[in-house]
C-alpha cells in the first residue's frame, strides 16, 4: 500500500516509498508464500498499487478484482495488467466498488480477499472488515498482512500514513470481533525489526531508500524467509493472517 494523502480529488500517492518497495520481489513473493494455496477462484485485492503483487498471483485466479483508490496510479496499474483477460481494475474505494455493483443484483463472492499493507491505513478497521466479510463466500480466505509491534511507530510510519501498527493479541480480537476464524496467525520477518526501528525511531528519516531495499531483498531475504519458514519467529516487524469466514450463513452489515 502507497504514501497517500487527501486532496480535493481524493487519495493521492505522494510519496517515494512505492518506488522504493517495488524492487522488492523477493520480500513480495516471500510475502505470497504462504497465502498462495488460498488464492484461486474469485480474488480480490484491496489497495492493489502499480500491481506488483497481483502479478504474482493473477494466473491462480479465475477472476482477479484489483481495486485501488489513488487515481495517479490507476494509469501504471492498468497497463501493468493491461494484458491478462482475467484482471479487472476498480477505480475507487471497496465501499464504491460495492456500490458500484449494487444495481447489478447479488455480487459474486470471493475465493479470497487480499490486505496486503493496507489495514493500517484505514481509521475504521472493524468496519472495512465486516465489509470483507460480506464480500467473501463461506469457508473464503482474507489473507491480511500488517505492520507489527506498535513501539516500532516510528517516522516511517508517519511517512505513509499509518494510522496504527498491530500487537498480535489486538489483530487477533479485531479478527475474532468481526466474527472471522483465525486459521494463522504468525510474526514476519524478524530481521527487519532493528533496521525499522534505527531508521525510524533513532534517525527520523522521512524517506525510504531503494538502493538499501534492493540490498535487503537480494542478501537478507533469501536466507530469512527459509529460516522463518521452519521457526516461526517470536516477534518481526509485519503479522501475517489467513482468516477464514466460517462456513455458516450470515452478514455482518
């Protein structure tokens, strides 16, 4: 999810962290990893960016749904997926997108919905993932991915507007009180909790850097990612969630 702030015509992406996380395709597929046995069917993705992530995905998908509220990037999103027939590109909040479909009588639901960064960003939590919920068929998957430890907020949170970070216990009830079943709930990527917290707590940049990401990517990724695979970290810098909607009927609106 970008650096975006308000203006007269909406979301805006102003800052230079997207460029800078884009390099990152080994931290990006670590990130699929584990979601990636739920992705199928009906996908959704919420905050999809320049699509980075969805073109990971989007071949496992019947049916991708990227929806993202930035207008100034909707133009690089919709050419990065210009040419996959089964992607389709919302222009808009997840609350406009439904509205959007209302007068076409039921939606669909999906297979999977995607949070990838984007939680945070929204002051209403609960209320987005009730929302989520209603989206999803019974036994459907929100695979969600936040920022950790909220003694790590820092500058660089601030940078990209992040309303919060998550502690693991407070993830878990926000989950359980919107009356999704956790089925994983892990720490990730331990490695990155002293560069984040130097670099936003003990320098104050107000910047990320590609060149240091790219390095990241390319020296510690590799060997963490297997690492956390087989040891679950005891804490890290993001959470990872698979949870479920439970397979009973039911909405939550």
């Amino acid at each position: 999810m970008p650096d975006r702030s308000t203006t007269d015509h909406g979301p805006h992406y102003a800052g230079s962290d997207l460029e800078a996380l884009r390099v990152l395709l080994r931290y990006q597929r670590w990130i699929l990893q584990k979601y990636r046995p739920y992705i199928g069917g009906r996908v959704l993705e919420v905050g999809a960016g320049t699509g980075s992530l969805a073109l990971q995905y989007a071949d496992a998908a019947r049916r991708a749904v990227l929806v993202e509220p930035a207008p100034n990037l909707i133009p690089v999103l919709r050419d990065r997926v210009a040419g996959l027939d089964n992607v389709e590109v919302f222009e808009g909040t997840l609350e406009s997108w439904r509205a959007s479909k209302a007068s076409e009588g039921p939606t669909e639901p999906f297979d999977a919905v995607l949070m990838i960064n984007v939680l945070e960003h929204i002051s209403d939590d609960a209320g987005i993932l009730k929302l989520v919920y209603d989206l999803l068929r019974p036994g459907g998957a929100l695979l969600l991915f936040v920022p950790a430890c909220p003694w790590l907020y820092g500058s660089l949170d601030a940078l990209v507007h992040h309303h919060r970070r998550y502690d693991k216990d407070g993830l878990r009830d926000l989950l359980t009180r919107t009356s999704f079943q956790i089925e994983a709930l892990d720490y990730f990527d331990i490695a990155g909790v002293l560069p984040w917290w130097f670099t936003g707590k003990v320098l104050g940049k107000d910047a990320f850097s590609s060149g240091l990401a790219n390095i990241y990517d390319r020296v510690v990724v590799p060997p963490m990612s297997r690492i956390e695979a087989f040891v679950p970290p005891p804490i890290g810098k993001n959470l990872t969630s698979i949870a479920i909607r439970p397979a009973r009927t039911g909405s939550l609106s």
